[in-house]
C-alpha cells in the first residue's frame, strides 16, 4: 500500500531518481525543470527542508512499498488560510488512481492537519488528466491562469472549499 509522507533529508536520492526518471514524461505536460534542477538537487533538497521548516509549505511523498517515489504532492504559499496545490506522478503509476487518491488525502491533510480552508491549483491546457484528477476531488475551475504561473503556458486555476472535508472528517466519515 503506498504511503503519503511528509519529505524529509534522507528521502533526498529517492526523489532525484523519480524526476530522472520520468523528466521526459512530466515535459509533455508541463514545463521542464532544467537541466540545473537535476545538477544542484541536493542543493534544491536543502532549500526545501527549511522552507517546510518555516510552515510556508508542506512537501509529500507517495512512497511505494520499496521506498520508491510514485509522486509528490506539494502544498506551497501557504497563508491566509489557504495554499497552492501542485502535484506529479510517475510515468508508470498515471491511470490507476494514483493521483486521485493521493490529491484527495493532501485535500484532507489540509483541511485536518493544517487547518486550511481552501486549496487552489494552476494546471495547464495540455495537462488533461491533472484537470480530470481536480475535478474529481472537489476542485471546481474559477478563472485563467496567466502565463507567468504555468512556467509560461496558458492555463486554468482551480479552487476547492475543505469546509466540507472538515466538517465530514469530524463527524468520522
């Protein structure tokens, strides 16, 4: 059974091999990261710790049985009651659920752990499935996305309200 966790320093390896891995994949989708991502990963690794550290962010990992990573699914700029959902997954884990499933305990994971009230999340025109894994977990599409927040693509914004994920979790749905 795949396990959501939060990143930690050790987990640094396992997530370079996943975006090595599937860097060509997530390219067709979304804009590639660049060649000084994969470079200075441990460097990257890093920054990300103490980001998470200061409760700006919180970085999960879908880790597989054999510790390797299925995916990450970020919550980023959060303030104000609400942050930034973004979300990959690995080439040969698209089109089970993965996704699906994992989005839909980052949305609890917010609503419960860390108290927010909305999630929003930026996907491309060309990112079709990441458009079908929001809808089907409560995001519903509230306007255009400019250029700038999409690595220079055009794209949609979506929104999710986790009042209902709060309250359901609290009557022990």
């Amino acid at each position: 059974m795949p396990e959501l966790t939060l990143l930690r320093a050790d987990h640094a390896q396992v997530v370079l091999a996943f975006e090595v891995a599937n860097r060509a994949y997530f390219a067709a989708s979304v804009p590639d990261r660049g060649d000084a991502f994969f470079a200075r990963y441990a460097e990257r690794h890093r920054a990300l710790l103490a980001e998470q550290e200061t409760g700006a962010c919180a970085f999960h990992l879908l880790l597989a049985e054999d510790g390797s990573v299925l995916g990450r699914f970020n919550l980023v700029d959060i303030a104000d009651g609400g942050a930034v959902l973004g979300y990959r997954v690995a080439q040969h884990a698209g089109g089970r659920g993965v996704a699906t499933a994992a989005v839909r305990e980052v949305v609890r994971l917010a609503a419960v752990r860390y108290g927010l009230g909305h999630l929003r999340a930026a996907v491309s025109e060309r990112n079709a499935a990441s458009r079908r894994v929001l809808l089907k977990t409560g995001f519903v599409p509230v306007g255009p996305a400019a250029p700038e927040d999409l690595g220079g693509e055009e794209g949609a914004w979506y929104r999710c309200e986790l009042d209902a994920v709060a309250e359901a979790v609290g009557r022990g749905r």
